[in-house]
C-alpha cells in the first residue's frame, strides 16, 4: 500500500489525505521469528481491533483500503464499526472460506518472489502463521446485508481468480450501497495497475462527497468493467444514514451513560439506580446503556466449557464496539466494582469517547482476601431475592477472570486525559484503593468522594449516587439546566485535586 501511495497517480490524492498503513503482526520487511507461543489473532479480532487505532491517533472516520486477506479484514472493521468509515474499498477479496488452494496457490506465488537475501523480505515463518489465521476465518457473507450501511467498492482483476466471488459480495449487499469495477488484463490490481486502482479510489472518494476539487484523471492503462454508478449508492446511503441519524436524535441532544456492574452482580445493579427517584431529572435528559457481562444476567444458563472468559482489558477495550454499533460519539462511563476496572480501561484505551468516568469501589492493587469477602456478601444477598438469581458457575468464572486482571495504576496517568470522580463507602475497604488511585492522578482531573456510614453507595445511597453524579456532569458542562437537589442521606466526604467548587 505505501507503494501504491508514493505511485504518481497518487499524486493529488496524497496531497489531500493523510495514510495510515497497518502492519500485521511479524508481517513487516526483515521482521525477526515470532515466539514459538504466540497466537496469530483471528481475523474477526484484527478487524475489531483496528479501531484502537483510530482512537489513539484521534480520528473519526477513515477510508478504510484492504487487498486479499486485508480486504477482509477491514470489511469486518466496517461491519464492526459502521460509523468509523466513510465507505471501504476492497481488492480481490474472497466471499467464503471454500477456495483454501486457490488461497495456497496465491501465497506460494508471492512467496516465490521472496529473495532470502533482501533485507526488504518478509519472513516466511510469520507469513505462515498469518496464513493459517487467514485460513481458519469465520464466514461473513451471510452477515454483510445486516451490518453494512456505507458505501463500499469492490474492485478484482480480471485474470485473478476473485471476480466470482467479487460477484458473490456484490450480490449479497443491499442495492445502492455496493459497486463493483473488474479491471481488464491484470491479476493483481494494486501492484500491476496502479493508476486504474488510483482512479476508482478517487472516483469512490468524490462519490460519497470527498475530495469534491481535485480533477477527475482517466488511466490509459486499460478499461474498467463497473457495475452500478457511484452517484446512486450514494444518494441510497445518504438517505439510509439519514433516518438512522433522526432515531438517535434523543440520545444525541442529551447525554449517554454506559454502565459496567460489579462481580456477583448484574446489569439489573445499574438499571434499579436508574429508575431511583433521585434519578427522575437526569433520567428525562439522558440515555443508559447497561453492559451484561457474559453469563452475568439473572437467570443465564450456564456459560460452554470451552467458553474463554475476556480478560478485564478486553473488556474494557472492546466496549467501543457498543458505542459504535449505536452510533454513540461519547458517553459519560460508570462503574462499580470489577465494573469500575473495566470502564476505567474503557476510558484508558478510548479517551475519546468519553465525557468522563465515574466509579464506584474501585480496586488499586490485588487482594484476593478482601475480594473474595465482597463476593460472598453478594452472592448471599442475590440468593435470598429470586428475580436477581445469578449463575454461580458463571459468576466464577468472573471473578477468576478479574482475580488475575493486570495492573492499571502505573498507566493512569500517562493515559487518562479526561475528568474523573472516584466514590468509595467508608465502610468499605476500598478507601484506601481510592485514595491510591486519587494520588496517581494528573492534579485538575481528579476528585474523589468518601461516603459516611456505608459500604455500597450504589445500593444503599442511590440519593447521594445521583446528586454526585449531576454535578459531575454539570462540572464538564453537561446538563446545566438541571436544578441540584441535595441528598438528605448523609453526607459527603470529598477531596478535590484542583477545581475547588466542582464536587
């Protein structure tokens, strides 16, 4: 792709875009052996996870080019996240799992090319475990109607053994969205006709209203083959985002939670604060999207045995994926025990799509003894209420996943940019963790709140939960017009680390 790029039919594309070229794992020029141990990530968690990008460098929305195997993999980016790409185009790129030799007679050719010597070579070891990745590949097909509403160009040579199943993906997509361009003469577009693959990149660009100045120049490279016009996918996908945009407007005007629940508990935690009367005026301006752990709703069956529960930074790092399948840009993050862990390297991993985080008994350091206390009390107390019943089995493998969770407390401050409220029950014995937590913290970013007489704030105290959390959202100038009522719970211990009146 960066050849492509630097190619001089590029020329005044390049001058207007900005490229961001993704090395797969070991795949780069004079790569060294990957550890024997490794696991190559499948290609569903490479396109998933290709949005850590975008939000570390800060970027909304790409163009998203993928040739072959990387044409797959960022068609299950866009599917993923919709709302991160302005459209995708693909090369050569394969619609089901069957052609397994035509796929190992491509790479033995490519491989072919490989001179050991050039210090610019892949290495072949690592093309291989990438292959196998590739080779075991969940189908998407069936998948690709329901979750594409973007525009997306389909571009295979002639001579490759790909247009068949070009034909196959431009016949699952809904009409309007998908074009099709098969280039006459070449196997491998990118590599062989630089400018024909230039053209239609530039022609797709302008189609969905980027780019519109630059000057339309025609390859005399050969012909192109295209089906369907560009100005009517684009009229279609316009139309389609529209009124997915008019459903969200609620949830746009006002603000949006997402909310993570404790080990032993349950979404059920968040939803019964939500609907507290101390919630009532928040509860009207905003919207709350509840995360149910695996296995952790009331009632679930038992999780598979082959099931791998998600570490605590998975978790925290694919949680994007909700805001992106809603088309939510920002939420303001809550979270309360192990939930807390999680949202914070939510917050960590994605800065920008939070207002701010919010926590509840939050964990600083490892102790399995205090840990393993809490979690008893609360499964005692869901026993005793039937419509809260939890899966034990599943709940195990929970706290066993957040048992052997890594650090966070060194990173805080290197990757916490945006305002953040600690809360911890006095009677807790979390308020050492939160003060642990309070001190690592950038000063200005951070305010921490002890609350009397209590150990779980979330259950016992909802008032003082809900007057702590509008002033945390009307410190970041969210919901100003909110009158403040004061909690007569308690009261309310609170250390700031610079905005004086915010808590």
């Amino acid at each position: 792709w960066y050849d492509f790029v630097m190619n001089e039919a590029m020329d005044d594309i390049r001058k207007r875009a900005m490229f961001i070229h993704v090395a797969l794992p070991g795949q780069e020029p004079g790569a060294e052996d990957l550890p024997d141990e490794f696991q190559f990530p499948k290609m569903k968690h490479l396109g998933l996870n290709l949005v850590s990008i975008l939000d570390h460098l800060r970027i909304p929305r790409v163009v998203g080019l993928g040739d072959g195997a990387g044409a797959n993999i960022i068609t299950r980016f866009g599917m993923s996240h919709p709302n991160r790409v302005h459209g995708i185009v693909t090369i050569n790129n394969s619609a089901t799992r069957l052609g397994a030799t035509r796929f190992m007679e491509r790479l033995k050719m490519k491989i072919q090319k490989i001179k050991p010597e050039d210090s610019k070579s892949v290495n072949k070891k690592n093309v291989a475990k990438f292959a196998e990745a590739y080779k075991k590949r969940t189908e998407i097909l069936p998948d690709l109607n329901k979750r594409i509403n973007f525009d997306v160009l389909l571009i295979a040579g002639v001579k490759s053994k790909y247009v068949e199943d070009t034909k196959i993906i431009h016949k699952e997509m809904a009409p309007g969205l998908c074009s099709m361009i098969k280039v006459e003469d070449v196997d491998h577009p990118l590599s062989e006709t630089p400018a024909r693959v230039a053209e239609a990149v530039l022609l797709f660009s302008q189609g969905i209203g980027l780019m519109p100045s630059l000057v339309r120049r025609c390859s005399r490279q050969g012909s192109t083959e295209g089906h369907e016009s560009y100005s009517d996918g684009r009229k279609k996908s316009l139309s389609s985002d529209r009124e997915k945009e008019g459903d969200l407007e609620k949830q746009k005007d006002g603000v949006v939670f997402l909310t993570v629940h404790d080990v032993g508990s349950s979404y059920m935690s968040w939803r019964a604060f939500v609907l507290d009367t101390s919630m009532e005026d928040i509860r009207k301006r905003a919207s709350f999207v509840h995360v149910a752990i695996p296995g952790q709703e009331p009632g679930a069956s038992d999780l598979q045995k082959n099931f791998v529960f998600p570490t605590m930074k998975d978790l925290g790092l694919n949680l994007v994926s909700i805001l992106d399948y809603l088309r939510i840009p920002q939420v303001v993050g809550l979270g309360d025990g192990a939930g807390a862990n999680i949202i914070t390297r939510f917050g960590m991993c994605h800065p920008a799509r939070v207002h701010g985080v919010f926590t509840i008994n939050s964990t600083a350091q490892h102790n399995l003894g205090r840990f393993m206390e809490k979690l008893k009390e609360k499964m005692k107390a869901t026993a005793l209420d039937g419509k809260l019943f939890l899966n034990e089995k599943n709940v195990s493998k929970f706290a066993e996943a957040f048992k052997k969770r890594t650090e966070i407390l060194p990173e805080l401050n290197k990757k916490i940019n945006f305002d953040f409220l600690l809360m911890a029950g006095i009677k807790s014995k979390y308020v050492e963790d939160t003060e642990m937590i309070h001190k690592e913290m950038a000063p200005g970013l951070c305010s921490m709140i002890i609350v009397e007489d209590v150990s779980e704030p979330l259950t016992e105290t909802p008032g003082r939960v809900s007057e702590a959390v509008l002033l945390f959202c009307q410190g970041m100038g969210l919901m100003p017009s909110i009158p403040r009522k004061f909690s007569r719970q308690g009261s309310l211990i609170s250390q700031d680390s610079g905005y004086g009146e915010r808590i």
